[in-house]
C-alpha cells in the first residue's frame, strides 16, 4: 500500500527569526510478500528429535567409550540451543509494533543468525579441542556403536534440515538449516571413522575425519556471519544493486534529482528504503506514488518504501 501525505515543518530561529515552510510527499510502501512463512511445526520437530538424539548419543558414548560420540552429543546439543533461539526470533519477528518499537520485532532475527554464526564457531572451536587431544592420546572405541548410533544421527538431522531447505531466502531460517547440515555430516564423519577404526585399528584415523569436518562447517559459518553481521551493520542487502535502485529512480518522469538514497534490511526478509526525489516541474500524485513503491516491490524487492517529495526551492542540506 502506498500513501501520500504533505506537512508543514516550521523552523523558528531564536528572538523572532523568519520562519520557513517545507512542504513534502511521503509514499509508504507496506507490502509483505517476504513475510517469513511459518515454520513453527518444524522447529518443534527438529527440536524434539534433536533433544532425544542427543541423550541418547551421550549415554552411547560414555557406555562404549566413544568421545567422539560425547563431542558430537555436545555439539548437536549445541544446535538444539540455536534451534530454539531461531524459534524465539521468528515467533517475536510476527508481533505487531508496540511502544517504543514501532518496527515491531522484525530485527529480532538478525540478532538470531548472528547468535548461531557465534554458535556455530564455539562448536567447532570444541570439536577443535577434542580432535587436538583425541591425537595426542589416541584410544580405540567400539567402531560399530560409533557406526550405528552415529548413522541414526545422520538420518534425524537430515530430516531436521529438510524441514527447513525452503527458506534458505531467511537468513535465520538459513542458520537453522546450516546448522543441521552441519550435524549430519559430523555425524557422517564418525560414521566413517568408525568403518576406518574397525577395518584398520587405528585410533587416530576418528581426528583426522573431524579436521576435515571442522573445515567443511567452518566455510559454511564463515558465509553466514559474513551476512549476518553486514545485516547487523545496516549493509543494503546482497541482491539490491544500489547503483541500479538509484538510476532506476533519476529516470522516473519529472524526477530531476535523487539524494539521500538509502536501503537496510528490516528483518532477514524484509527490506525498507528511503529516498528524497527533486521534482521541480511536476507534484507527486497519489498514483505517481503507488507506482513507484510498486516498482520498487517487484524490481527490487523493497517491502517499505518512504519517498520524500522535494520542489527543488530549497538547497538540500546535504547535497542533492
């Protein structure tokens, strides 16, 4: 939806000062078609499955001396935390404005995709540790308990990330994912070092597959905070040419000038711009409005447009 409203700011100057009236055009652009979808029942699943594995994956480890087994435990407990922390943000990201946050919730998930990008180097940080010291004091574990209970691990976090493969457009959809990737091919990691140690009896072949594993989720981490925190920093989003968004708009008809451009995003799927049109020979109508934030919607993906309607009278402050 697009509106347009004009208001008059006036600027006193102490001791009686001359007074000067601006009049300016805003068009609000409210579209939701990036509203995350609802992936409540997922998350409750993926929590459920992942909670119970990992009772059971660390009672089998300390049962059949496998802490490899022990370590993965603690690292898909670790995701069981991040899980529920996306939760949280995804439930708070659809609560409507309220007092002082008249963006409502939205940002919430930034903050969760930076949280798991922080979960997620923690993990590897303890798998790290654990696979120094598995190679300085090595110790054969019972291969097939690794196999077996390792392989339940690889088809529980597999389905877990299945559940959430359609919204990797979310980035906090997309760390939940990540992280059950992530899951399963630690869990595939002692899977194989178990057919090694039961083939060969080498203890150490289990540390040398978790390396290559610590590689594999840290480039997948790596991405994700990378996007994480640009978002956190108000970085216009990846896919928004900003050179593009402003040409597009010059070229509007009786558009003279643009300045003060910018473009954030709101939430890990919505996107706002502001921008201030020089106009000099043509007012902005209601419909000029709507077909800009129109625009702006399906050529961009912009969900909350503000345009601010300039004559061109005045000098811009800063700078046009």
């Amino acid at each position: 939806m697009a509106h347009a409203h004009d208001h008059d700011n006036d600027h006193s100057r102490a001791g009686g000062g001359p007074t000067h009236s601006h009049a300016h055009h805003h068009a609000h652009s409210h579209a939701h078609h990036h509203v995350p979808a609802d992936f409540g029942r997922a998350f409750a699943i993926g929590i459920t499955l992942n909670l119970a594995f990992v009772v059971v994956e660390a009672g089998a480890g300390f049962v059949y001396g496998s802490m490899a087994l022990v370590a993965d435990a603690g690292h898909n407990l670790s995701d069981v935390l991040a899980l529920a922390l996306a939760w949280i943000a995804a439930i708070a990201a659809r609560r409507p404005p309220s007092g002082r946050f008249t963006y409502g919730y939205k940002s919430s998930t930034i903050l969760a995709a930076l949280a798991n990008a922080l979960l997620l180097a923690i993990a590897i940080g303890a798998i790290l540790f654990e696979t120094v010291h598995r190679l300085m004091e090595p110790r054969e574990p019972e291969g097939m308990a690794m196999i077996v209970v390792a392989g339940i691990g690889i088809a529980i976090n597999a389905l877990t990330a299945m559940l959430f493969v359609r919204g990797q457009q979310d980035l906090n959809i997309r760390g939940a994912y990540l992280h059950m990737v992530a899951d399963a091919l630690v869990s595939l990691g002692v899977v194989l070092a178990g057919v090694a140690i039961l083939l060969t009896g080498l203890a150490w072949i289990d540390a040398a597959v978790s390396l290559v594993i610590v590689a594999v989720i840290a480039w997948s981490t790596w991405g994700l905070a990378r996007d994480s925190v640009a978002m956190g920093m108000l970085a216009a989003p990846a896919g928004i040419d900003l050179g593009d968004v402003r040409r597009h708009l010059a070229g509007l008809d009786g558009v003279a000038a643009v300045h003060d451009l910018h473009v954030w995003p709101m939430s890990t799927t919505e996107t706002a711009l502001t921008a201030h049109l020089v106009m000099p020979e043509r007012p902005a109508s209601d419909g000029f409005l709507q077909d800009v934030a129109a625009a702006l919607r399906e050529r961009f993906g912009v969900d909350h447009a503000t345009l601010q309607i300039e004559s061109g009278e005045s000098l811009c402050e800063q700078g046009c």
